[in-house]
C-alpha cells in the first residue's frame, strides 16, 4: 500500500509541474486540484467527476484527459485479472488522446512509460509514519494549503532523512508560488538523498530554467536521464534547451515491427510481422529480414542470461547481418530508426544506445555497470549523436 500511495503522489505532483507548461484555463485548474483532492482519498467516482468537468471547462487542455489516465492507472494497480487489464487499456488510450492534444504532457508521458515498464524505480522505501505525513501534506497541497502541506512535507523528512520524495514535495510549494530558489534549495536536497530520483532532478531544472540558469539546468536534466532513462520528460526538457541553443535532439522514434515467441511446450517459433512489412518480398528487404531476425534472435535468446545480455545480444545479430542481407536484396535499410542503429553498432555504440534510447528498469544492473565505467558517458553519448528516444 505504501508504493501505491507513493505512486499515486509522484503523478499528482506530475500534474502539478505540468500546469504552468501546459495551457489549462482557471476553472479547469480548480476542477483539477478538486479531482486530485478525492483521489488522493480514494473517492474515485467524484475524482472522475472532476476531471470531466475540467475537460468541459477547457476541451484544449491535455490535463483533464492525462488526469483520468493517471487515476486509471493507479485503479489498475489495485485491481485483478481482466479488470485491470481494462483499466489499463483504457489509461493508455486516454494517456495516448493527451499527448495528441499537448505533446508535453509530463502526466500522460508518465503514465506510459508505467505501462510499457512497470517495474518500478528502486528508490527508499520510506517508514511508516513518513510515508504517512507525506500523504497529509498532499492532501492539503490538493486544496492549495501550501504551507500546511510544506510542514507535513518537511516532517516526512525529518521523519526519514532518505526519503527523497518528501524534499521534493517541499520544493514543489515553494515552485509553485514562484519561489525559485526557495523550491530550489528543497529539490537539491532531495536529489543528494536519493540521485536515482530522476523526478526530482526534472523538478530541479524546471527551479534553474525559471532563475535563467539553463546551463546548470542542462547539468541537472543530464543527471536525471542518467538517472532513468526512460523517463520521456527529461528528454523533452533537454531537447527544449539544446533547440535554444541552436542543437535540437533528433528521436529515434524506433518502433518494434516483429515479435517472436517460442512455445515452451511444443518448441514451435511464432513470429508476428507488422502489416507494413507485408509488401511483396517484404520480407526479404533489408528491413523485413533484419526485423525478423531480431525477432528470432530475441526468441531464441538464453532466457537465464540478464534481460539486457538478451537484448543487445540480439540486435547486435541482427546488426551484423545488414550489410549481408542489403547485398543479397540489391536493397538497403529504410527505416530511419534501424539506419541509425546500424551507424551506431559500426561505432561501437549499440550499448549506450540501447541503454539510453529503449532504457527498461530491468536493465538497472547493467546501466549501473556502464555509468560506473563510464562515468561521463551520459553526456558524451548526447553531445556525439544529439539523439533522444
């Protein structure tokens, strides 16, 4: 229950970043915060309420729509089998219809980022009674009681000096009145407690952004993509500076086009082809074999090796083989996607790139093993391919 209510929070106080950047008008802002206060209490019928009058209110804003997806996805947590299986079908396509209306939609990026990995981030597990005060404060910080909400936050703190996400919190009342350096002074806090919380270096950057310090804000989103990698908003806030600075980061944008499953009774290979691959002799273009190779390979992989050891061990099969199937096909690579990744395997960064570009949290062993071999190699892999996923 404590990481449900922790995980419940964390998208609250998304939301509370996410307005101020993305539009919402003032009546849908209240409707909002109503909606977060019930389901901060678990009243989610008056929650949804909430969030869909706000979306009347405002049929612009994206946050009405991510609101709903973030609370289904936290219902889905608690429920079984078909029901949440549902319930998460159904944030993804809200979570989905958000980022249409606002591609900076920190909640609705969030919110599939939990649903394609949803193991969650090793970050302190916060005793009881902080876990508790934390939740009073966001309670209050639903209602706008600021400065109630900040002593249950600084409590949390006091109560457990590792529990990074109470500073955190702290910061965020600070930020939303506009108090830069006050918010920034708490965010830093919780980031020397915890530098795995890759939120709250997002937090720490926005504080430095609004101080016009963009460059130790870099420095702070940097230390937040090393962080988890697969958290989208990092990214989107970084690629915001370097297009500034005259450096935008070009996304991957790679999109899986086969899959491949070996059943475990009748050892029988099934692979699934994207429709686009049907084309005649699809299959036997560059793009079609590599895609089916990979798939293969990822089907066939040593299912006791490390899931990262599996992963890189099949594209880098599959990377090996381009130049032989584009010769045999008279063809070459179309997919912008895989033409990158075959540039980067020939310089021998196919590891980064997948550790950075397609990051899964059960890759943390070895994501940790390159950082500490690498320990600028954040950075450097950024500034040589200016790439993001």
């Amino acid at each position: 229950m404590k990481k449900f209510i922790a995980l419940m929070l964390a998208l609250a106080c998304a939301v509370s970043s996410a307005q101020g950047l993305v539009p919402v008008n003032a009546e849908a802002d209240a409707l909002i915060q109503q909606g977060h206060h019930f389901q901060a209490q678990g009243k989610y019928k008056e929650a949804f309420e909430k969030f869909s009058a706000a979306s009347q209110a405002d049929p612009a804003s994206s946050l009405p729509v991510s609101s709903i997806a973030g609370m289904l996805l936290r219902m889905s947590q608690q429920a079984q089998g078909d029901d949440a299986a549902k319930l998460r079908q159904q944030s993804e396509g809200l979570a989905r219809q958000a980022l249409q209306k606002h591609a900076g939609d920190v909640v609705a990026m969030e919110v599939l980022r939990e649903l394609s990995d949803d193991k969650p981030l090793p970050l302190h597990e916060p005793t009881p009674e902080a876990a508790a005060a934390l939740h009073e404060g966001e309670l209050l910080f639903t209602q706008r009681k600021l400065d109630e909400a900040l002593a249950h936050y600084e409590r949390a703190a006091a109560l457990d000096p590792k529990y990074s996400v109470a500073w955190i919190y702290a910061g965020d009342c600070f930020y939303f009145q506009k108090k830069y350096a006050e918010a920034e002074q708490r965010f830093r806090k919780g980031v020397e407690a915890e530098p795995l919380n890759s939120q709250g270096w997002r937090f720490l950057a926005d504080a430095l952004v609004s101080q016009d310090k963009p460059g130790p804000a870099e420095g702070a989103l940097m230390n937040g993509i090393a962080a988890q990698p697969s958290q989208m908003p990092n990214w989107v806030k970084l690629n915001q500076l370097r297009t500034n600075s005259g450096f935008p980061l070009t996304p991957l944008n790679l999109v899986r086009k086969a899959k491949g499953e070996l059943d475990p009774v009748t050892r029988q290979l099934n692979i699934t082809m994207d429709p686009s691959l049907n084309s005649p002799d699809g299959s036997k273009q560059p793009d079609g074999a590599i895609w089916l190779l990979l798939a293969t390979q990822q089907a066939l992989a040593d299912k006791k090796a490390a899931p990262f050891a599996q992963e890189l061990a099949a594209w880098r099969t599959a990377m090996k083989a381009v130049d032989e199937v584009s010769a045999k096909s008279g063809g070459a690579l179309q997919d912008p996607a895989l033409k990158t990744l075959h540039m980067l395997a020939k310089a021998d960064q196919l590891e980064p790139a997948l550790l950075l570009l397609q990051y899964k949290e059960s890759w943390r062993a070895e994501f940790e093993a390159w950082k500490k071999a690498h320990p600028e190699g954040v950075r450097t892999f950024i500034d040589a391919y200016q790439l993001r996923p």
